[in-house]
C-alpha cells in the first residue's frame, strides 16, 4: 500500500480553491468575447463538478431525484455454482446473498465483539496502534467537539493481516475471519468473471488484487443516505450476524434489503462494473444500517479492490487489447479504442486508480455517478 508520502507526490488532490468560471460583468448585448468558453477546457467542468459536490446537502437542484426515495428489494439467494442466477442478479441488481459458505458464526460474532472493543479505545490509543497511512488506519470523521459521542463516524481501515502498530493488542479472531472472507471474496472475483465473460486479473499474478477490512461505528438511519468514506472495490462482503435491514445506492436509485441472518451480502462495486466493460450494475459504497435513528451499529466488510498503482480498464478477454496497457494509459486517455475479436467496443476510458480512490474517498461524490467521467 501507499504510504503517507502520497499526500506529497499527489498535490492536486488538495483542493483548497476553486476556479470558476465567472467573467466580468459586460454591458448588454454581450459579446462572444466577452463571455466565458465553458467548453475550452476539461478543468471548468471539473470544477463545476466539484462545487456541485460541495453545495450544502439541504440546496435543491432542479431536476435531481430525491436521496430519500427508495424501494424494497429482495436479496437472491444463490450459490456461485448456479451460473444463470449469478448472472441475473449481478446484471440486474448488483447484489446477492450467499447462504451457504465457510465463515462459522461464531468466528464472525468473534470478530464483532473485537471489533467493537477497538472503537473503545480512548482515541489516542486508536491513532497510536492503528496511525493513518492512506486508506489504511484509523479515521474520524466528527468535530472535535463530537468526540465523545460514542464513536460515531469513525472507523478502522486495515489490511488483509489486520497490521497495528500494538505487537500486545490481540487481533487473532479479526485475522481469522479476515482470511476466511478473503477467501470467498477471490471465489466470488473469479466466478464472476468466468460467468460473466472478463478476465480476472489476479488469475495468473494475486498481486493485481488486494484486500481491505473496513470497520465502522456509526448510527443507524431511517432514510437512505451515503455515509462513512466511500473506496472503490471490486466485490464487497458483509456477514449478516443479526436480522438488519440496510440501505444501498445502486445504479437504480435506492434500495432497502434485509439479507437473511449468516449469510454473506456480496455487493459489486465499481471496479468489477469497468471490468466487465459495463456488463454488471453496482452498489455505490457500503451498505448502510437501516433502523432508529442514533442506535449504534458496527459494519465490518471486506473489500476485494487492488493496489494504489494500479491501472483500471475493462478486461475483455482479447489479450491483444489489454497488451501494454500500463504504459498507453499514459498517453491516450481519450484515443480511440479498438473493439475486440468478437467486436465489443470499450465502455471505459482506462485511469488511474489511486487518483479515483482518492477523489471518491474524500469528496463524496453523491450527485451522480463516479464513473460518468471515463464512459467513452
């Protein structure tokens, strides 16, 4: 993973201003000249993009669906062997259940319980065991003054071995189910990219791949919304301990689910949407807890995405397309792409994924789709 030091290698994440392109007042009739050239330049819409992003949550924009509105959904039951129902509910939905796996419940109630522990840790102790490392470590979202509103927005970003920097802090049941979910999460890639029709990029070298433990402290809701920090993945996984309803962002708008209890929730996120050149829907984010407003609620997921150098583009199965793509990237973002063998045209652009990563982690995105930029 990144260290720190991406903060300096990277300075156009930090946007502490925005350009806008506002011009001077003109004297009526205006002129051509006089007026600004919106379409010059990517760089005004990428900050008329922003500013939207960063308008208060309570303005209403003409045209824009309500966050608040959302459907019941039921969540398919499927096994990975059932190749036509894995299909249907990753082109149609973009989630499924697993009922039947590895994980024990008690492992993953294990893991909870440790989990929870950790966010109890006075907050000095959270920053030195777990310090931040970009995504890795520990992070809060609230004020200062928020602090002691039992942990609320903040959360443990941790690598597949669950790293602190605390050699005495027992971690081993968070490991062990850690390795467990990991296990089902590569299952899950490879047989969906085999149903599906892409190439899976950790088939020949596992390095292409990475995992994440992601754990939060949050409240509950009663109304979809977005919350926690948002980091693109591949496939997502969340044990289902108790009997929770959650709500989720998929590309049809909002959904409300209640997943059956030790079952694994499978969400596909973005990256696997590129991948498969725009075959399969996603989940934009977590799922989030659904219920009385301020009860607490602890969210574990494991997120199968890839490491901060990484280059994403879809995966077509022709070899010839995908052939020093690394390097291409760099120069031809917008050239035209060439259809494969069996004449399916590239939906997506290919790009960088720590610039991706970072952009959705710290801005938000919530007004329209994060991937809309790299459609062809």
């Amino acid at each position: 993973m990144a260290s720190s030091s991406a903060h300096e290698q990277h300075p156009h994440h930090h946007h502490h201003h925005l350009r806008t392109p506002y011009g001077a007042t003109a004297a009526p009739p205006p002129t051509p000249l006089s007026q600004p050239n919106l379409s010059s330049t990517s760089g005004h819409a990428d900050a008329l993009s922003l500013l939207l992003h960063r308008l208060p949550p309570t303005l209403s924009l003409p045209g824009r669906r309500s966050p608040l509105s959302n459907k019941t959904a039921a969540v398919p039951s499927v096994s990975l062997s059932e190749h036509a129902e894995v299909l249907s509910a990753c082109k149609h939905l973009g989630f499924f259940q697993l009922s039947r796996h590895s994980v024990e419940s008690e492992l993953a109630n294990s893991a909870e319980s440790l989990a929870r522990s950790l966010f109890d840790l006075p907050r000095d102790r959270k920053q030195v065991y777990f310090p931040k490392n970009w995504p890795l470590g520990f992070d809060s979202e609230a004020d200062d003054d928020d602090h002691a509103a039992g942990g609320a927005g903040e959360s443990f970003c941790l690598d597949s071995a669950c790293s602190s920097e605390e050699s005495e802090l027992d971690l081993s049941s968070l490991r062990a189910f850690t390795r467990e979910m990991e296990k089902i999460g590569k299952e899950v890639t490879e047989a969906l990219a085999s149903i599906v029709g892409f190439d899976n990029p950790a088939r020949e070298d596992p390095t292409r791949v990475s995992s994440l433990l992601w754990i939060s402290d949050g409240s509950s809701v009663s109304t979809p919304v977005l919350t926690g920090r948002m980091y693109p993945f591949a496939i997502g996984l969340q044990y289902q301990i108790r009997c929770q309803k959650y709500h989720m962002l998929t590309d049809s708008g909002w959904v409300s689910i209640s997943p059956e209890v030790d079952s694994i929730l499978v969400t596909v996120g973005d990256i696997a949407q590129v991948w498969s050149n725009g075959k399969v829907q996603k989940v934009r984010g977590r799922a989030v807890p659904a219920g009385e407003d301020g009860s607490r609620c602890i969210s574990i997921a494991l997120l199968i995405t890839l490491p901060l150098d990484s280059i994403v583009s879809p995966m077509l199965p022709n070899p010839a397309n995908n052939e020093d793509e690394d390097e291409d990237i760099k120069n031809s973002n917008n050239q035209e792409h060439e259809e494969d063998s069996k004449g399916e045209r590239r939906m997506f652009n290919p790009f960088p994924f720590e610039d991706y990563a970072w952009r959705i982690y710290h801005e938000r995105l919530l007004l329209k789709d994060p991937l809309l930029r790299y459609r062809v």
